[in-house]
C-alpha cells in the first residue's frame, strides 16, 4: 500500500510540540516517499522526533521514538 502522507513531530522534554509537518506524498512509485524539512533547536534541551506514516485506507505506522540534544 503506498504512504499518502508523513507527519513529523518534535517534542522538548516538557512534551511541547516545537515542531509539526504534514508532508503528503506525490509520487506515484509506492516505493518512494521523498520529504525535505529541516529543524533548528533554538533552546538547549533534549528533543524527540517521530514519524508517523498514513496510507490511503487510513492505516498508520508510527516510527520509535529518536532523542537528540541541543547544548
């Protein structure tokens, strides 16, 4: 099935989303999925970034959670 949109989410340590994206795909290739979004932390703290897939049945995948820290 391929993935009709990506939402990408950015939390601090309080849980404040600093970050939200909804990309939506348009490709046809279900194999592809190209997104280009960046985000620059403004404050020191450690920060959590998920992905969440959506098909075109409303299915969702959501991706383990990755923490960075800004110093």
């Amino acid at each position: 099935m391929q993935v009709s949109s990506i939402s990408i989410t950015v939390t601090n340590t309080n849980g404040d989303i600093v970050f939200l994206k909804t990309t939506d795909n348009t490709s046809t290739n279900e194999l592809e999925f190209t997104i280009n979004e960046s985000y620059t932390a403004e404050d020191q703290d450690t920060y959590t970034v998920v992905f969440k897939a959506l098909d075109a049945s409303g299915n969702t995948a959501t991706s383990t959670p990755r923490t960075f820290i800004y110093k």
